[in-house]
C-alpha cells in the first residue's frame, strides 16, 4: 500500500514540476508582449495545463480523479479552458477486476460472497472514479445493486487533494484570495470525505426517502443495513431509462419529469434545508409514466435558516428585476466584492433577461420555454465576453458553489430532455412573492 501511495504522489509531483516550467516559461517568454498577446498565450498555457492535469488523473482511479470531476464542474472558479479538459473524466472509468472487488466485499462484510448473495453479477453495469456497482440477489431473493468502494481511496484522498491544489496555484488557475481558496478547498475536501463514507450515505438516503415518501413519482432506493458498511452499499434495484431514452418520449411525460425533478432540488432546498449536489443525468432513470429515480447521495451540502433566507430573498428581487437590492443579496452572498466601484443597473438587468427566460417568468418568456432548442447557454458565452471589464468586482463564493453545480446541472438535464414547459407556477410554489 505504501509502494502505491508513493507512485500516486510521484506521478502527481512529476505533473506538478511539469507545470511549475510551463508556467515560468510562459511568464518570462511574453513579459515584454503586449496585453492581447499575454492573453492569448495565458489561454493557450491554460489549455495545455488543463490537458495534462485531466490526462494526468485520468490514470488514476480514487479521490484525484473525483477531484477532476468536481473541478470540471465549476467553471466559476476554473478558467474554461481548464474546466474544459477536465469534463472527459466524467465519462465511466475503466472497472476494476473482480477479484478485487470479491476481496473488498468480503473484508467489509467478513463472509463470503457466495454466502452473502445468492446471485452476483461479476461484470459492473457502472465503474465510476472511487467505486463501482454491480448488480446482485439477496438470499431472501430480493433484487439489488451493491456499491463497492476501491481499496484504499480515502487513505490517498487529502495528498491527492493537495497535489491538485499546488498544481493549480503554480499554474495560475487559482486567481483569488488565499482566504476563498481555504473555503472554496473545504467545500471540495468536504465533498470528497462525505462521498467515500458510505454509512453517511446510507443515512442520507434514509432522510431523503422519508422526505420523498408521500411524493409520487420520486424513487428513492433503500438501504439494505445487513450488507452495507464504510465501503459498501448495497440498496434494492430501482431501475429505468436513461436521460437520452427520456428525451424520445412524448411532451407530456417530459414535462411530468421535469416538474419531479424541479420539486426534487427546490423541496429540498426550501423545505429540508439539505440538497442533493450532484445532478449529472448518469444520478437519475426515468420511467413512462414520468417517474424520476434517484440516485448517489454522498454530495449532499446542508445549508442553515439565514442561508436559504437569503436565497429566496435573491431570487425574489431577481423576479421583481429590483437590481438595487439585487446587488446587496451579491454582497451577502460573497458573490459580489464589497467594494465602492459602481456597476449599472442596466448590467443586472441584462443577466436577469438572460437567466430568467427558462423559468418562463414575465416579461423575460411568456409561457412555455422549449429548453430543447433552449439558447440561453450561448447568450451566457455572448454576455460574458461583453461584461468582461465588470469581472474584477465578483468572485466565486463557497456559499453558493454546490447551489450553482445543482441549478446548471438540472438545467442541462431539461434542456437534454428536450422538454416544453411553463415552469412559472412551480417557481411560485416556493419563491412565494
């Protein structure tokens, strides 16, 4: 085990030298070029950083590659080109052998395999980047899935960690304070630990399956006690179509997904003050008559009575377009600097027209928003590059990381569905204004 740690932490420093030289390279070859062609070949450097670091942890199962994974998904706090790259290691992993995965098992739950499950499916339907899931048949013949974390993940997960943070510093990727580096870290370590316990999971599921109980048409698997540990999960078989299958059915049945999916992140938020963070479609099946199945809950972010308070507040004044107090809740959210440089109003205003127009609220979209041809991620790309000389006086806030990775996600999951739908009224279910 030591010999492997000692080829992780080699590899990640080798990946890390290698970058140190790019980026000094970079600095002294274009100190005297002028400010287009530094940015021009501060992007380039940021590409080929970006290949790397994902190629780089790529090869490597567990915490390293995880951390590529949620990486890829802030692209508020990665440079684009580095978030870029890094998407590839959402993709499936490569599974691991059986004959670790029999090992593993049979360590945590100190029986054999055979004894322990009438049937076990060696071949994982998915491989993930800390685990893999095979399907299997209890003794009592019920149906499940067992989750089976690989070995040694946790011990590496705080150096990974480490070695992937000085990476992007060296690089320059980490343009902020050391201050929202420390939180920005925390929310990501944190993340991390809470994903490879699985008994924390396992209590996650449950409140989560209680507060769903009476919501139809939400599925929640539950949690098999007797075959389940630290490392190990085993939950009953809820099975159904993927988001691609989804997107093929008629309207209506999309629009009954997309309600349940809707009511699954804000309910959350508003009424159980906890949230389900990670909604990459691979963590959702879907059935005909519009059933959402649920699953994978290690990212779960709890948040406090003055957190979603202040969330709702935001999203009132968003509504309303009242753009003054709309930059106060920016400054309460650690989103906007605390600062005297002026911002106009008309800056606000134009976002507010832009990210308001899936949610079908008036007067940004009147009725039904067609999220399959949905343009309101390139108006994002447009905006951006028009908006650049106000960027300085906004920062990625720890508060609202996880909240930004859910809300982007679950609206790529509608506009991959390809749904048509008027989500105004569910929009005034919980902003109540």
């Amino acid at each position: 085990m030591a010999k492997t740690s000692g080829k992780r932490f080699m590899k990640l420093a080798g990946m890390t030298a290698s970058i140190a030289g790019k980026a000094a390279k970079n600095s002294f070859k274009h100190l005297s070029s002028d400010e287009e062609k530094r940015l021009q070949a501060r992007s380039e450097l940021m590409q080929d950083v970006g290949i790397q670091i994902a190629e780089t942890l790529g090869e490597m199962k567990g915490a390293v590659m995880k951390v590529g994974q949620i990486a890829s998904q802030y692209k508020d706090v990665f440079p684009p080109e580095v978030a870029t790259a890094l998407e590839k290691l959402q993709k499936d992993a490569p599974p691991m052998p059986y004959t670790q995965i029999r090992a593993q098992i049979e360590r945590e739950l100190k029986a054999p395999v055979a004894e322990l499950f009438s049937e076990f499916e060696e071949t994982p339907f998915a491989a993930a980047s800390i685990g893999q899931v095979h399907k299997a048949v209890l003794p009592s013949g019920q149906r499940v899935v067992v989750k089976v974390q690989y070995p040694n993940v946790d011990e590496n997960c705080d150096s990974d960690l480490k070695q992937v943070r000085m990476a992007l510093k060296i690089a320059g990727v980490l343009n902020m304070s050391k201050q929202l580096q420390e939180q920005l870290f925390h929310e990501i370590r944190q993340s991390l630990h809470d994903e490879l316990d699985y008994i924390k999971e396992a209590h996650n599921l449950r409140v989560f399956g209680a507060f769903h109980a009476e919501d139809t048409g939400i599925i929640i698997p539950k949690v098999i006690s007797s075959h389940s540990t630290k490392r190990i999960l085993t939950l009953t078989e809820e099975m159904g179509e993927t988001l691609s299958v989804a997107a093929t059915w008629d309207n209506d049945i999309k629009q009954k997904i997309a309600k349940r999916l809707f009511h699954f992140t804000a309910g959350q938020l508003f009424e159980l003050y906890r949230m389900h963070c990670d909604p990459h479609p691979g963590n959702f099946a879907f059935r005909e008559d519009g059933s959402v199945i649920a699953y994978d809950f290690g990212g779960i972010r709890s948040y406090s009575d003055s957190e979603v308070q202040l969330f709702k507040r935001f999203a009132q004044h968003a509504i309303k377009g009242d753009v003054t107090a709309l930059e106060q809740d920016l400054i309460a959210l650690d989103i906007r600097r605390d600062d005297d440089k002026h911002i106009p109003g008309e800056f606000y205003e134009t976002w507010l027209s832009i990210g308001l127009k899936p949610l079908s609220i008036s007067p940004y979209h009147e009725g039904a928003f067609d999220f399959g041809n949905s343009q309101v991620h390139h108006e994002v790309i447009t905006q951006m590059r028009t908006s650049l000389k106000y960027f300085g006086q906004f920062q990625p806030s720890a508060m609202t990381m996880m909240l930004d990775r859910t809300v982007s996600g679950q609206y790529w999951n509608l506009v991959n569905l390809g749904v048509i739908i008027d989500l105004s009224p569910l929009v005034d279910d919980y902003i109540k204004l």
